[in-house]
C-alpha cells in the first residue's frame, strides 16, 4: 500500500493493518529459520510497511499534541 491509502485510513484500521503486518513478518521469519521461505524480500517489504504505519501513527500523535498545546494557550 502507498502511504496515502494509509492516511486515508482511521486509527483503528491502522492499528489492525498493524498487527497483521507484525503478525506476518513474525510468520516471515519463522519460515525463513526453518528454510522455507520462498521469497527473502518479503521480510523487507513487510518491516517497510510497518515502518510506514508507525510513522503515520506518530505524525497523527504529534499533530494532536500540538494541537492540544495550540489551544491551551
């Protein structure tokens, strides 16, 4: 998925898209300990995808913030 179809989700479809792409990578690696893993660069893919989750949970966590400081001034 492109960054922009993530923004475009809610918070709590982020955080479900989130455990599932925890929950696979955890699968990736197990099948990559026990050689079975057909496609290496899936391991990559998949830590990019959370990466890119948890920066845009982050940005929305920042922007509220400064949005709460803005207003209790």
């Amino acid at each position: 998925m492109k960054p922009a179809e993530y923004r475009a989700m809610s918070d709590e479809q982020l955080e479900l898209t989130l455990k599932d792409l925890v929950k696979n990578l955890f699968h990736l690696r197990f099948q990559s300990a026990t050689d079975r893993l057909e496609t290496p660069s899936e391991i990559r893919k998949a830590k990019r995808e959370i990466a890119r989750i948890k920066t845009i949970i982050r940005e929305r966590q920042l922007a509220a913030q400064k949005a709460a400081a803005g207003q209790g001034a």
